[in-house]
C-alpha cells in the first residue's frame, strides 16, 4: 500500500516537472501448448490502495464481500495488532467467507539513498514475520524506470544489491519477491538516464539479484506499453508471476503519448487486448490476485463504495471476455497456508 502511494506522489511529482547484458533468450520457462482448455486459478481482489483510497482493513474486507471480490490486499501493521488468538480468528472468518489474500507490498524504500534503504531493510524481518504468521507468501514491489543520478549499470547494481538484501529476508519467512516494470515511454524517458522498463530487461535484474524466490509483479499497462504480446507471458511459468494488475489505456493516444497516472478500469475501452494477457495467464497456470489499479481521477472522485463497485464490475467484466473459463468458474480455494520458496541453488535459468 505504501508503495503504491509513494508512486502516486513521484508521478504528480514528474507531471508538474515536466510541465516546467545478460542474454534473455531462455531466461524463463519455453511457451507451451494446452492439450485441454485449463480452467481460471487466480482470483480478484480488492485493492483499495490501488484504486486511490485510504481506509481500515475491516472496511476493505465489508466491501470486498458487498462487491463479489475473491480476496482483498493484506495489512501486516493491523494483522500485528491482533495478536496470535486474534490473527487465527481472522484467518478462519475469511476461510468461512472463501476469500483469499493479494500479495503485500514491500515495506522498504529501495529506491533512495542509504540511509533509507537500511532503516527500512532493518525493520522488514519484523513485517515478514508477520506475513508468515498469516500465511502470506507473495511480497511485490515496482522498479522506476528512470533516473537523474545514475546511468543503467549503476542503477542495475544497486537494485540487485538492495533487492539481493531484501528478497534474503524474505526467503527466511518463506516468501517470495515480485518486482515489476514501468513501461510508459513518457515516464522513462522523464529522467537523464533510462533503466528498465520491460520484461526481457526484468528477467535481467532478477537473474542478477540471484535469490531463488523472486518472480514478477505483472501489469497489462505496462506489458501494453512494452508492445509485449501473449507470446512473452508464454514465456513465463504460473510460478514466476506474483500478483498482477489489471488495467484498461485511454483511446485516441499514441505510445508516445500515455501517462503512467492515467488510465481506465479493465476493460473498459478495449485499447488494451484483455482476453489475450488473461488467456495466457490461464494457460501458464497462474494461480495468484488480480486487481485493478486504474490511477484514474474519475473514478477517485466517487465515493469509495461506488469506485469498489466499478472495480468489481470491471474485472468480472474482463474475466467474462476469456476465451477459457470466466468469472465463476474455477474459483479459487480460500486462505490457506502457502509457502513454495524455491531452493536458493534453483536454476535461475527457468526462474
């Protein structure tokens, strides 16, 4: 949640500013064909953070049963304020309630100077520790695509040292790390020197961080704004993807033209190919959270039960395109305890 929120304030930050070598070929898992049409495992949740809202974790979980979500983002500071007794109860109301959690955003600012980095890193084994407790095992976080100081192997090494730390603590807990890319031309391009900014290059920064429990936090905004094709999520195993944002690009703009801070629910223009980025999740097996995450001042202008209705309705929308199995079919099982940390000698060839 506070990543998403940093992000926000950097864009609006760049807005008004601007206004003023690995090889990557077998990286990751060689496409496949589907004998039998596979049914849906990953499930829609409500991000409210996502969607530019603020509120409890108890007021996330009563929209996310009023509005027909699968499951809802994780809040490890509230999780710890409930105790052992209290964190069960929790955990079976929502077994009852067959929801399931999204991955939890990295509580370390990675992205700053020293000092930033080390309190944050200082006080992860303590956030993990919660996370494992609730049997949480998805932590993601995303990777600005730009910078004034340093030039891409500079920038390179120090995500791979700092992430290297960090994806080490979180192996210790059992989870695994999702990092995601940044696509908008006019955001990479915002900053004196360029880094990363799709996923053949992301597969590079992961192969460098070399912990055996990393994956991609994924985006069809940013997987749109890569000019990348169903043949690159081919690419990817259901395992090598940890949580995935959904999301809809404004019509009549160019790639040239896009902003990372606007955009549109799933599904709700049709510029990006939804039925394509979901059909290859299927077929890859991705069984992890979904949730829209617009950036869309339209819809943070509603009321936060309307905008979570909207959200909803998106999403079983896009579900309802696939040319496999939609929305209510293949529904996820509920939260249960789910830890699969690869070995860290794992090959990291077939990540």
């Amino acid at each position: 949640m506070s990543n998403e929120l940093t992000r926000r304030r950097f864009l609006s930050a760049g807005a008004a500013a601007s206004a003023a070598a690995l090889p990557t070929s077998g990286l990751f898992a060689a496409p496949r064909s589907a004998t039998e049409a596979p049914q849906r495992q990953f499930y829609m949740i409500l991000s409210l953070a996502r969607l530019g809202f603020h509120g409890s974790f108890q007021e996330a979980l009563e929209l996310t049963v009023k509005h027909g979500f699968e499951g809802l983002d994780p809040d490890p500071a509230y999780f710890a304020t409930l105790g052992d007794a209290g964190l069960s109860r929790l955990l079976d109301d929502l077994r009852a309630k067959n929801l399931r959690f999204g991955a939890a955003g990295l509580p370390v600012e990675f992205r700053k100077d020293e000092e930033a980095f080390s309190d944050g890193l200082r006080k992860l084994p303590l956030t993990a520790s919660v996370l494992e407790k609730a049997g949480i095992s998805r932590v993601s976080t995303w990777i600005l695509p730009c910078s004034n100081q340093l030039t891409y192997t500079q920038n390179s090494r120090q995500h791979a040292s700092r992430l290297r730390q960090c994806a080490q603590i979180l192996a210790d807990h059992g989870q695994k790390l999702g990092l995601e890319y940044v696509a908008p031309r006019t955001l990479w391009r915002s900053q004196r020197q360029p880094f990363l900014h799709c996923m053949s290059e992301m597969k590079e920064l992961l192969v460098a961080v070399g912990t055996g429990n990393l994956g991609i936090q994924l985006d069809s905004w940013h997987w749109f704004n890569a000019e990348e094709t169903d043949q690159d999520l081919l690419t990817l195993r259901g395992s090598d993807v940890l949580t995935v944002d959904l999301n809809d690009a404004p019509s009549g703009l160019s790639l040239d033209e896009y902003r990372d801070d606007h955009r549109e629910l799933p599904a709700a223009t049709g510029v990006i190919p939804v039925r394509q980025f979901l059909d290859a999740l299927v077929q890859i097996g991705y069984d992890g959270p979904i949730q829209a995450e617009p950036f869309n001042a339209a819809l943070r202008a509603l009321p936060v039960d309307q905008a979570s209705a909207s959200a909803s309705a998106a999403l079983k929308k896009a579900f309802s395109l696939m040319g496999t199995v939609g929305f209510g079919a293949g529904r996820a099982p509920a939260v249960r305890q789910e830890i699969r940390v690869q070995p860290a000698n794992a090959d990291l060839t077939r990540l």
